[in-house]
C-alpha cells in the first residue's frame, strides 16, 4: 500500500512539473509577433498638437485569483477628450509601471503620457 501511495504521488508530481513547465512554452516570441510593425509617419500639416495628456490607473492581483483595474488607450482617449474635447487620436504614448508584489498582492501603477492631435 506504501508503495502504491508513493508511486501515485511521484506520478503527480512529475505531471504537475511537465505541465508547468510546456505552459511557458511558446515558438514566437511577443516581440516578432506584435512589434515588427513600422511606425505611422505623420506629415507635421496633417494634425494639429493641443497639448500634453497624462493618466495614472492601477492594476492589483490578489493571490493570482483576483484582478481588478489596468490602462488601455479607450481610458488615454477619454480623458484626452475631457481635457481637450475635439481630440481625434493621442500619438506619442509613453507607458511607464511602478510595481510592488509579494507573495500575495500585486500591484502596478501605471502612468501614461502623450500628445493629443486633432486631424486637419
């Protein structure tokens, strides 16, 4: 009975580590697959610079389970808009993330800068 009990937990256990292991497995990176793109070159007489924007959000994970908040260009977009109503588009995105983590919370700040435009 030892024997078998044994057994059975080494079986779980080399399948747990096989599966962790092949789920961080991937054949194109992140960085060949979504930024190969060449960047918009935008004639200076087609957009009209109205200011600077900058928005802060915060993302938080609790225990890998639970996540609540982030950035995405949709919120850049709206408080563009808020600030200067007749915005079209925000180019110039810098994204920067202040992390803090331990083993049960993690938390990112994240602040975004950039420039709204409105087309001619």
């Amino acid at each position: 009975m030892k024997n078998t009990l044994k057994l059975f937990g080494i079986t779980i256990l080399f399948v747990v580590i096989v599966l962790s292991v092949s789920a961080c497995a991937t054949d194109i990176s992140n960085w060949q697959a979504h930024w190969n793109a060449q960047p918009v070159r935008l004639e200076k007489a087609s957009y009209n610079i109205l200011g600077d924007v900058r928005i802060e959000r915060t993302y938080t994970r609790v225990l890998g389970l639970f996540e609540k908040g982030g950035i995405t260009y949709a919120d850049f977009l709206d408080e563009a808009r808020r600030v200067y109503p007749d915005t079209d588009a925000i180019i110039d995105v810098h994204l920067d993330a202040i992390i803090t983590r331990n083993p049960f919370f993690y938390k990112r700040r994240y602040v975004a800068v950039g420039f709204a435009i409105r087309y001619n």
